[in-house]
C-alpha cells in the first residue's frame, strides 16, 4: 500500500508531516478548475476535491489523498487570483468582512471515496491601502484561494476565526486522519 498525495501545495505536505504522514509519491492532477454555472463555495469544493482524488493514477491498493481548498464571499467563489490586480479586488471585497474558507479533502482506495469537508468562518481586519499594497508587494497572494495564507504574513491581517486553523491552511488535520484510517492507512502505528 502506497499513499500519493494528490497536490502540489508544500503546505500540505507540511501539514500531514505534523501527524507523521510522509507520501510515497506527490502527483498533482491537472482538472479543470471552473466552477460551474451557478455552482455554490460548498458543493463546489467537494467537487474538486473527489475530482483530484478520481484524476490520480494509482493501484487498487493504493490510498489517494486529494484536497480542495475555496473563499467564499457569501455565494461567491474566490478561487487562486491570476495577477495582483485580481488578489487586490479579492482582499479589498474581504476587508473589514466575515467569509468562509472551505477545505474539502477526499480518499480514494481502489473504487472507494471517503470524504468530508469543513468550513471555517473567517474575519479579515480593515485593510488600509499600506497594509494591501504591502501584502501584495510580498507576493505571498500567488497560488493561495482568496489571495491569502493566513499561515504567512497575512496571518496579521486575521483577527479571529471560528473553526479549524489547519482547514484554513489547506487541510483539516483531525477530518484528514479519520479519512485515512477509514481507508485502512496506519496512521498512529509502526510501519517500521
């Protein structure tokens, strides 16, 4: 049995290793990414998270992790800005303002999904133009929903959340290990 992280994000792989999950192998899957027609945050992310998970080349045996990580701004779908023009309008719209940051997460062991996503209120400070220009002059906003990490220098700009801080980090740890041990990985066991 093999376990193969369907993601290229750094961070988690930083997150699994805090609960002493090493990948065999890291394949990010190459999905197309648009939201649907009037799809809703939510629904939306588990998508894409079963989507990722179901585009992993793997073994029967092999146990696929997956992830999807959306900003919601009420209906609205905030997903990896392209420019700092984009990561601009997205921090302006959540300045001062609640959202939510969905992380769904996704396991697949042969046939088999395990599932579950987790929603975490959030509350972005006033940003004044100095604090905006000079977050995105750090250009810690690329490849980060919503044009933030809150685990980087953008954690100053978050007072106060309400819900899971690894979730917002791109991975609930708590959900992300029940998924794997329900799809049989040994997680909090010797495997030496």
């Amino acid at each position: 049995m093999r376990l193969l992280l369907g993601s290229g994000s750094p961070r988690r792989r930083d997150l699994l290793a805090q609960i002493g999950v090493v990948a065999d192998d890291i394949r990010p899957p190459e999905i197309d990414e648009t939201p649907a027609k009037g799809e809703l945050p939510r629904p939306y992310c588990a998508r894409m998270a079963r989507e990722k998970a179901g585009a992993v080349t793997a073994e029967d045996d092999d146990i696929v992790l997956a992830a999807d990580t959306t900003v919601a701004l009420g209906r609205r779908i905030l997903g990896k800005p392209e420019s700092a023009a984009e990561a601009a309008e997205f921090l302006f719209a959540l300045s001062g303002r609640r959202h939510r940051v969905i992380t769904a997460v996704a396991v697949r062991r042969g046939a088999h999904i395990w599932e579950r996503d987790v929603v975490t209120a959030v509350r972005m400070k006033r940003l004044s133009d100095e604090e905006l220009n000079a977050y995105l002059a750090s250009n810690d906003w690329q490849g980060k929903a919503g044009g933030y990490g809150i685990q980087g220098p953008a954690g100053a700009l978050i007072p106060w959340i309400s819900g899971s801080f690894t979730a917002v980090v791109g991975l609930p740890l708590a959900e992300t290990a029940g998924l794997l041990q329900a799809a049989g990985y040994p997680l909090w066991k010797d495997t030496q």
